[in-house]
C-alpha cells in the first residue's frame, strides 16, 4: 500500500503534464479484475452481481483505505456510491474520483457482460471541457455537480447470473485472503473511517452511532484510537476538514449545503468551525481559489 495523498498528487500532476483532463479515465480502461488481486478472483466467480458487490465492500479496504463503496437498493434502482478520502486536505480528487467509478464499470461490465451500460454516472465536481472519454466510458448519462459520487444501475442487474462462476475457484480466493488477514485493530480504524464518512450527513454521527453501526461497545473504538494516538472527535474532526476543504474549492455546492454534508445542525455552526480550521471564512476562501483558477 502507498500513501494515498501521494497517488492524488501523481494523477493531478500526471493529468496537467499530460495535457489530459480525462488521465484518470484513461487510466481505467485498461484496467482488469486480475488487477485486484485475489479480491478480484474472488468477486469473478460469485453467482450474481449482487454477490461480488457485497464482497468488494467486504474486502475494499483490502484494496483501497480511503475508499468506502455503498450499494443502495432503492424501489427500481441501485446506487453504487464511492466515497473518498484524499489524505490531506487540499490535495484534488478529480483524477481519483473518475479512475474510480471507471474502474467500477469496467469491474461491473467484467462480470455481466461488455455491454452492459449503466442508467446514469454522477460527480460531485464539475464538467470537464471535453465529455468524449466520459461519454466512451459511461454512455450518454453522465452528470455533474451532483451530492455524491455514484454509478445507478436498474436493480435487475443486481440479479444477474454469472455464468462462468467456479465456486472451486471461490474457494482458493478465499484462502488466500484469509492467509494475508490485516491485523484487528488496522481494519477497526478502516472500518471507523468509513463509517464516519457514510453517517456524517446524517448529522447522527457520533461514536455511539458508529459503534452500533460497526457491531463493537464504544470503549473498543476508543481503545483502538488511543493505541494509535488519536481520539474519535479528533478522526471526525479531520476527515470534516478534508471534505469542507473538497466541497468549498472544488464544487460550487452552497454553504448551507456543505454545512449539512458535514453534519453540523445549522450553517452558523459550519461558519465559526471553518473560521477556526482554515483561519477565514468559507466564502473567503471560495472567492480566493475563483480567483486564482490554475492553483491547486
């Protein structure tokens, strides 16, 4: 594993060099479920979509630490949501985002067929100048300036069979991961991290709800955070900063929307601890980053 504010800066810095606003999309097509490792061996021989799905959620942090996937069902419809964290708080998503959601319908069109095509493909940041790639990749649906990050299918695919699934294969992939089993108290922090960044919104988040969430008695999460020197308000007090700093520099999103995505109960509340994070106000740094475009 290698620090993901690193792999931020190498596709930002790649994608400016490059001439290229679509590098990370480039980047996804070209790539394979064998790229997963044995992750990807084990999602490829599961019966349905539905069942490499939840794996990969299982086994995400296996692959990604700062990525949390959610697959909700809705009435006709499935939303694939991927959430990231970037490692520190300035450092651009675009290029991550979209390699991303890529490589999740590269990973989709894998199991169910090439030419499935998803409903619709949502951003958080804004549209490129040129659409050709994201067309290529996603089809004509794709949208910008959305609340979140998400792939929506219809549910039926959810249900499709795979017809080459080996559950002899299924087998081996699963011994070989449980030969490389993170340590415990690695996959509790993961597991935290997560589940504050799918909570936060709610304006619920709070080490009583996470630890309800994740199944464990508060005191385990506390003791699991001080052992690597850090407290519960202190972790969601970070990842806050990070995506106040993403919705105010690289989204047009309001304030008021941005206060609510955080999870604080009334804008005022946003303004004074953003003042108090980043030494000015939202609205400041909004008009400082507008008005110097080409700076990151």
């Amino acid at each position: 594993m290698i620090p993901v504010d690193k792999v931020g800066r190498l596709l930002q810095a790649s994608a400016i060099q490059s001439g290229n606003e679509s590098f990370g999309l480039c980047m996804a097509r070209s790539r394979l479920l064998s790229n997963m490792g044995p992750v990807g061996q084990l999602i490829r021989d599961q019966e349905t979509l539905r069942d490499s799905l939840n794996l990969l959620v299982h086994y995400l942090a296996r692959l990604n630490g700062a990525m949390t996937l959610e697959v909700d069902e809705q009435a006709d419809a499935v939303l694939i949501r991927e959430l990231l964290l970037a490692g520190r708080a300035r450092e651009p998503t675009r290029q991550r985002v979209e390699l991303a959601l890529g490589v999740m319908v590269r990973t989709i069109r894998q199991l169910i067929g090439r030419d499935w095509q998803p409903r619709r493909v949502c951003f958080e940041h804004a549209a490129p100048k040129d659409l050709s790639m994201h067309h290529l990749m996603f089809g004509p649906r794709v949208e910008f300036n959305q609340e979140f990050n998400c792939i929506v299918c219809v549910k039926a695919d959810l249900d499709t069979r795979n017809e080459f699934a080996d559950p002899g294969m299924v087998r081996y992939a699963q011994k070989l991961l449980e030969s490389v089993t993170p340590a415990k108290e690695d996959a509790v922090l993961d597991d935290v991290r997560r589940t504050i960044l799918l909570l936060l919104p709610s304006g619920r988040c709070s080490i009583k709800k996470v630890s309800e969430h994740l199944g464990v008695v508060p005191r385990t999460i506390q003791r699991r955070l001080t052992e690597k020197g850090q407290s519960f308000s202190s972790l969601m007090n970070d990842i806050r900063k990070e995506l106040a700093a993403r919705y105010v520099f690289e989204t047009s999103r309001s304030l008021t929307e941005v206060s609510e995505l955080l999870g604080f109960t009334a804008p005022s509340s946003f303004s004074r601890w953003y003042q108090g994070q980043f030494g000015r106000s939202a609205k400041d740094s909004r008009a400082k980053i507008q008005g110097n475009p080409g700076t990151e």
